[in-house]
C-alpha cells in the first residue's frame, strides 16, 4: 500500500494523521484516505475534486503531473506528501 503523508502544517488546521492505502493512481489513494476524512479531503481537494491551488502533493520525490484527474500512476511501495504552499515577504 502507498504511505501518505500530511505536512504538519497542514495538521494545525485539519487532523490528517499518515496512512497507508491501496490504489493504482494518486485519485485511487486519495480516496481511500478521504473516505474515512472528509475534513481534509475539502481542505486538500476543491469542489470538483481537483487538488485546490494552495496545495501540492509528491509522489516519491515528484510534484504530482495531474492537478485535475489526480490520476498519476502509483504503486504499492510509493511515498505520497501532501503539502500546503506557503509564502511570505
């Protein structure tokens, strides 16, 4: 199963402890996750199911090609990060 991981940031606001899931794409993944927590999935996904702009998400090392779809390829030994983005001046 993927491992997912939530960057603590992103914990202040939302409980998202790490987990683990089955899936073949990120979409897949995700789902499972959000299934159980559907506070984080509106605070990482929109409301047409697209990764919100304010967020990123790394499949082993990678930012995520697919923003819309979510439909990146994964496998079972696969570290998924989500991250908020963050700015300042």
């Amino acid at each position: 199963m993927a491992k997912i991981s939530f960057t603590p940031n992103i914990q202040r606001h939302i409980a998202c402890p790490p987990s683990e899931a089955p899936g073949a794409s990120l979409r897949e993944v995700l789902d499972h996750v959000f299934a159980g927590n559907p506070a984080a999935r509106s605070y990482v996904l929109d409301d047409q199911g697209a990764l919100r702009k304010h967020m990123i998400i790394f499949i082993d090392g990678r930012a995520a090609a697919d923003r819309t779809r979510l439909l990146d390829k994964v496998t079972a030994a696969i570290s998924i990060f989500v991250f908020q983005a963050l700015s300042g001046g």
